[in-house]
C-alpha cells in the first residue's frame, strides 16, 4: 500500500536554524526538502493523525547547546501528541500527550532560573480543539459527540520537558484558532472574531500567573496578526481586506501602569473605546481577506497577502508599497528563515516557492498534487484523467493546466498549459477544463474545455487533441475544434486501444469519431499530425451520454440517455442495440478483453449494471449509487466507488464510501475496501512497479493489478485489491530522497569552492609515430591531446641533430 498527495499548504512551513532545510507539513507525515535544491531530503513519521504545525527549536545563548540542538523540532498533530525530532536522522526522540488535537502550537524561548544560572525551559502554547461542558455530559452518558457547535477552541500551556499542562486554559474560542508569537517570544496572540487578543509573555524566570492579556477591537473579523520584531506594533488583517496597524499596544496594563491614563482620548488615533493602544492606522489594497500578514527582519516593511496572488510590500513609516504579482494562486503563509536571505510562501494551488529576498525571485517551489477546484458543472464527478501505464493522474489545475503526477514517486512531473488565461481571483467561473482522457499507452491526450456564457451569449466548448513529447507527461498541441458538436456539450471522450482513434459523444444527439492524419503540412514543408472528422452517429434523436471502446477496437459502444448502441467504429455502422437501463447512462467501459461491458448510472434512480455484448442481455446489476467506476485493462474485473450516507453535521466532503471489486461474470463482490473522504473521489487501475514490491504475484508482463483511490482531496492511496494485507510501503523506500550536501564552511563560503586537481593521471599508451618534419607537427593540436613529456622530449631533441650515416669499420 502506498500513500501520497498530502496537502503542503496546510500549515505554515519552518526554516531550520542554519536555512539549508524547509520542514514541511505533509499530511501525517513531516517533509524535509533541501533549500537550496528543492528536493526531498528525508521524512518525520511518527503521527497517527494530520500534522498541523512544525516548529524549530528556538536557538540558546550557549554556542554548545546551539550547536547541539540545530537539528531539532517540536511537531503537532491532530492525533494529540507533541513530538520531538531530530530530522537530520529522522529520529523521534519524545512524545507529549496532549489528550486533544492540537491545531497550532509556539514554543517561545523562555528561561527559569535553577538556583543562580538562567536555563532553557521549553514550554508550548497550543491551540487545541476541546469538548464543550455539555459534550462532556453527553459523552458520560454514552451519547455519540457529532455536532461542530459541542466542540470549541482551548489555548493551553504545556511544560514539554515534564510533559504535563502548566495552569489552567488561557483562553477559550469558539474554534481553535492559529497562534502567533512575536520574534523575542514576549507576546503572542490570536485573531478571534472581531478581536486580537495579545498575552504578554515573562520570558525571563517564567511564571504562568505573570502572563498578563489585553485586547484590540475591529469592527470586521479580523483573520490575522503579525508582531513587530523590535517595537510595540501590531498589524491584524481582517475579511474586507484591510489591515491595521496598531503602535504601542499594552502600555498601560503590560507595563505595570494599569488604570493610569498616559494619554488622553483624543490623541489615540484609530484607537476604538479603552483599547490599550496608542495609536491605529488603517491601510486597504486587498480585494477579499487578508491571508497573511509578515513583519521584515528590520521592520522597516510589512507583508501581506491574499487571494489576489500579489505580495504586497509595504513601507510602514509612509505606507508606501510595491507589489510582487503573478505567482498564479492564492497565497497563505509567508515563512523568513533565519538569515532573512530566503523566505517563503504557501499557496492554495499546493505549492511553496522559496524566495529570494529581498527581491523575492522565486528560486525553487515544492510541488504537491494540485487541490480540487470548484467546477461550475456540478454533474461532472471525475475529471481527472488516468495513465496507467506510466502510473500517471492529469489534474485539471485553477490556472488551466493539466498537472501531471507521478503517483508511485508523489511528484509532479509536468504542467501542460491547456489555454493561455492568467489567474484571476473571481468568484464567478468563466472557464473550465471539463474533461481529461488519456489513452491507454499515454502517448494521447484530449481534453474539453468550456467558456460559459454570458447573458446568455458567447458559450463555447473547444476538443484539443495532444501528442505526447519526448517523455511521459509531457504533450504539445496537435488539433484545435472549436465546437466539434455545435453549441452542445460533450460528455465523454474515449481513444482506441490499437489505433490513434478516438470519439466524442455529445448531448446534442450525436456522436463523431476521429482519425489522426499525417497530411498537414506546415509553413517549412515538413508534415504534422491533425484530427479529423472521419463519421458521425446518432439514434433516434436521444442524447448522447457515454462511450467506450472494447479491448481489442473493434466495437465501439455509445450510451443513447438509458438505451446501449454498439457500432463498428471502421464503417460507422450500427451492429446492435441493447435493453435499456434504469436511467440515463454517464460510464461506459468494457471488462479488459472480455465481452462484458459495465455501465453506470449517477441519477436519482442510480444503478450499476453488467451488460453481455455477446447475447445483447444483461448479466446482472446493483441499485448502488457509484460515484466513480473503471474496469481493469487486461482481466474481466472493474472496481465500483460507492458513497456511504453522510454522518450527521458533517460536510459532503467528509462522506466516506467503499470500494467493491467485481468479477464481471458475478455479481458478489471479491472484496471490498472502506474509505474516508468518497465525494468527488476517483478510481483507476494501474500498472504495477515491480521496483516496489517484488513479492506481488498477480503481475504478470507488467499487466495492470494495482488500484489507485484519489478521494476527494486529492489524497491518494495504491493497493493490491486482491490482498488483504495492509502492508504500508515507507515513504523513504519509494521516493528518490537525495541526500543534501553540507554546508560549505570557511572559504568555500565566501569564495566558492576550489577546483579538484588530480595529482597523478593515468595517461594511457598512445601509438606515436615520428614524422619526417616533427617540428611542424609536434605541438599542434589541444594540449591534453599531446603525448606524455618523456615521449616528446626525445623526438623533439633528435629532430635539432644532424643524421649521419653510420659506416662499418
């Protein structure tokens, strides 16, 4: 079993101490890529649930515990422990059990005093999601817990070397929420509501009942917070996309002056009711909510950023700012490291740039599997395409791209850009790449892309035929058809096993084959390949909903609304006409090479049906609501998603489903597999990598027996579903980690490093022949093509003397 496609932009990411490492959340794991090669390093597995924070040991006065523990991290998990890592070993070294999940967590550096020295107390505040009073009772009781509103938010204290919490709770909230802390860990806060509430922090001889809070008012939901690195300043975004700044908050209560006016009313500019602040400025350039909100080294600038995509730089004396545009998605978390050389930023579209400051050229990005995207036809469930034999999946991207992903290395392989749009950040969907198909080889690829109409005019749908490059995933342009089926939609697209054939059937009533030609030919002289029309189908008038090919090419099936048409593909002619199903048909796809042909059916009356092509009959069917469905290449078996009812107050997204195998001779099912997250999910069969696992015995000529389940997020998970046996393969066993070069040190770090000269070179025998006029010819020719010295030498020597004959006496 092999997992990947976890999410890198659920939290923010972490520098190590020295720069050369970006931790990563990702999923239950954490990910360690290199800075400066943006390649995987090595991962920290250790969590039973989802990561959502990693943070770096704060660095310590004593240069030997510095050095000692520059490797080390705290991570959290909603599986409600704190672990502690060493990640240049990947070794998990302590555990603290926090008995919640935790959703953010800081360790500010804090010291308590040990008779006369000053020691580093490792202490985290965490963000936890804890049960209401009411909850506690229910659960008492034996009442399932299931409503979002009995859960809420705690802010707790733990003593990590003692592993216990320290006090009572902070704070509660109606939800956990993020929590920042300030460079020198003496403040930290969290946006709640239309509130930033800021906690004063004695780092010095530490002691929880000298904590002291305050409290800064919005009149919008504030959504972030940032702290000044040197002053008392504090910057909160909030909804509307306007951020405050805040100067000299906490005077009179984190100073000990509470309840002494140092400033009459009139003087706090911005400053709403008894806030403890001096002064409040408003700046506003962001459309929508403020994401993230980022302080300078020097504080001289502040950061922000949101759905526009554009970093925006401000000057914080004059408000000045500069923009850093075009990084083609949402952005979420702004991370500096150590050095303030390199940063940076998470974006929605599952990426992470690193930066290079202050210019904030993108150097390398951290690629994961693109996220879901909102479709405006809600009746398409699986757009993703699937190249089983190169163990790829196309993802249509919110750029218009088709991100190809290798799914046995969890790494993206390429991005085909499918039409030249850049992001905008609208909620109103324009355009939409509707359908991805790949052909069984991977060498062809077609997709739909549709521009909705406005007022109902200007709709359009354009078929795009692409031929693979010079590796797998990578296609350029072949044909471009602007409206192959008038004004209609297309609903499914399918290629030939044997030819370069493919078809498309339409709501529009009909259905078109195409053909691959060699006959174009360009501006130079030189032939292209182009599709054409070469038929075109119809029966009675119906809509066309789906069509598949058989395994050997020779029928071709098209779904006509609830009735199965059969046709030769070659003559375009019709051969047969099978019963009709419940309802309307939205999958088709025949079992391997057998004559058993699966269909679906997604509507209010849904069904998953067996189809006999030999006889014209059915062979038997479920009524089962499947929200995805495929069949095996090479055997008469296909795999069928169906969707579970979902739990109460929980979201369609979270609806679990389960995986049943079918033989298409029989209707029991082989075997079935329970997963979480079915809604919007997909299924494919792929090839199986012998590199992985040599122990497989149902791989037989590299024939597809591995079953890929890509849920709803876009998380993944490949088995063998004929084996029981949940054996997890490591992460480290199937990806090519690179280990990471050390640091250079000394004058390699200024300079660069040295050439390598070697000191003795093997010089082969080379055949020399000396030449009537070697003088000429000696030293012509580049210098390491030259004979050895102790061969040169003599020729040349014996060329400056006279030859004489030598006389017999």
């Amino acid at each position: 079993m092999i997992t990947g496609g976890q999410s890198y932009v659920s939290a923010p990411p972490a520098f190590s101490a020295d720069g050369r490492f970006l931790l990563v959340c990702s999923g239950r794991s954490v990910s360690v890529f290199s800075t400066s090669t943006g390649m995987l390093v090595s991962e920290l597995e250790g969590h039973e649930g989802d990561v959502t924070a990693v943070v770096i040991v704060p660095p310590q006065s004593n240069a030997a515990a510095a050095a000692k523990l520059a490797t080390h991290c705290w991570t959290a998990g909603l599986d409600g422990f704190l672990i502690y890592w060493d990640f240049a070993t990947a070794e998990l070294v302590r555990k603290v059990k926090v008995d919640a999940p935790v959703h953010s967590m800081v360790i500010p550096n804090i010291s308590k005093k040990l008779k006369v020295t000053e020691v580093y107390f490792p202490f985290a505040f965490v963000s936890v999601e804890a049960l209401s009073n009411k909850a506690i009772q229910d659960k008492a009781k034996g009442k399932p817990v299931t409503k979002k509103k009995e859960l809420l938010g705690q802010l707790r204290i733990y003593d990590l070397w003692k592993g216990c919490q320290v006090g009572s709770e902070l704070a509660q909230t109606r939800k956990p929420e993020k929590i920042v802390v300030s460079c020198s860990g003496e403040f930290l806060g969290i946006a709640n509501k239309r509130h930033l509430y800021i906690w004063s922090i004695p780092t010095k001889d530490f002691n929880y009942a000298n904590i002291r809070k305050i409290k800064l008012g919005h009149t919008k939901e504030l959504s972030t917070l940032a702290f000044h690195p040197s002053e008392r300043i504090v910057a909160g975004g909030d909804a509307t996309g306007r951020i405050l700044i805040w100067r000299g908050f906490g005077k009179a209560k984190f100073s000990g002056t509470h309840g002494a006016k140092s400033q009459v009313d009139e003087e706090r500019d911005g400053v709403r009711g008894k806030d403890d602040a001096g002064t409040c400025t408003t700046w506003h350039w962001h459309s929508s909510g403020v994401n993230f909100l980022k302080f300078s080294s020097d504080g001289a600038y502040l950061l922000s950023g949101g759905m526009e995509g554009v970093i925006v730089v401000w000057q914080l004396d004059t408000g000045k700012r500069r923009y850093k545009p075009r990084l083609g998605s949402p952005l979420l978390f702004f991370v500096d490291s150590p050095d303030s050389s390199i940063s940076c930023v998470s974006c929605t579209n599952n990426q992470v740039h690193l930066l290079n400051m202050p210019n904030m050229e993108v150097l390398k990005t951290v690629s994961g599997i693109k996220l879901p995207i909102a479709s405006a036809d809600l009746s398409r469930r699986d757009v993703c395409g699937f190249d089983s034999t190169n163990g790829l999946v196309a993802i249509p991207t919110q750029d218009y791209c088709i991100q190809f992903y290798n799914l046995f290395e969890n790494t993206e392989v390429s991005e085909v850009q499918v039409c030249e749009r850049n992001f905008q950040p609208v909620d109103d969907i324009t355009m939409y790449i509707s359908l991805v198909s790949l052909s069984i080889g991977g060498n062809l690829m077609c997709t739909v892309e549709v521009k909705l109409p406005e007022e109902e005019l200007g709709g359009l749908v354009t078929l795009k035929f692409w031929n693979q490059g010079s590796r797998a995933g990578q296609f350029h342009l072949s044909t471009v058809i602007y409206e192959p089926h008038s004004d209609a939609g297309i609903s499914a697209v399918a290629f030939h096993p044997g030819k370069n054939m493919a078809v498309s059937s339409s709501f529009g009533c009909n259905f078109k084959v195409w053909v691959q030609s060699l006959s174009l030919q360009s501006s130079d002289g030189k032939s292209q390949s182009g599709w054409r029309c070469q038929s075109v189908g119809s029966y009675k008038k119906k809509p066309m909903t789906a069509a598949a090919f058989s395994g050997d090419g020779s029928v071709l099936a098209v779904a006509a609304e609830s009735v199965i048409t059969l046709w030769d593909p070659d003559n375009n002619a019709l051969v047969g006409v099978i019963a009709e199903a419940l309802s309307p048909i939205t999958k088709l796809s025949f079992a391997g090479d057998s004559a058993y042909l699966m269909s679906l059916s997604q509507s209010s009356k849904p069904q998953v049906a067996v189809w006999n092509v030999s006889n014209l009959s059915m062979q038997w069917s479920y009524t089962l609501f499947a929200e995805a469905a495929c069949c095996s290449s090479s055997k008469s078996e296909f795999a069928v998603l169906s969707l579970l009812s979902c739990p109460e107050g929980g979201a369609p997204a979270e609806q679990d489903g389960i995986i049943l195998i079918f033989d298409a001779e029989n209707s029991k099912p082989v075997s079935s597999w329970s997963v979480k997250k079915a809604k919007g999910g997909s299924i494919a069969f792929v090839k199986n990598d012998l590199s992985l696992d040599a122990n497989t015995d149902d791989t037989r000529d590299g024939e597809a027996s591995l079953l890929v389940y890509l849920n709803g997020l876009h998380e993944y998970v490949i088995f063998d579903p004929r084996n029981n046996e949940e054996q997890q393969i490591s992460q480290n066993t199937r990806k090519n980690i690179q280990a990471d070069e050390p640091a250079p040190i000394g004058y390699a770090s200024i300079y660069g490093e040295l050439p390598k000269l070697e000191l003795k070179k093997e010089v082969s025998d080379i055949p020399f022949i000396p030449s009537d006029r070697p003088w000429e010819t000696i030293f012509t020719g580049s210098s390491h093509a030259l004979p050895p010295l102790t061969k040169l030498c003599s020729v040349f020597l014996s060329s400056l003397l006279e030859k004489r004959p030598v006389t017999d006496e």
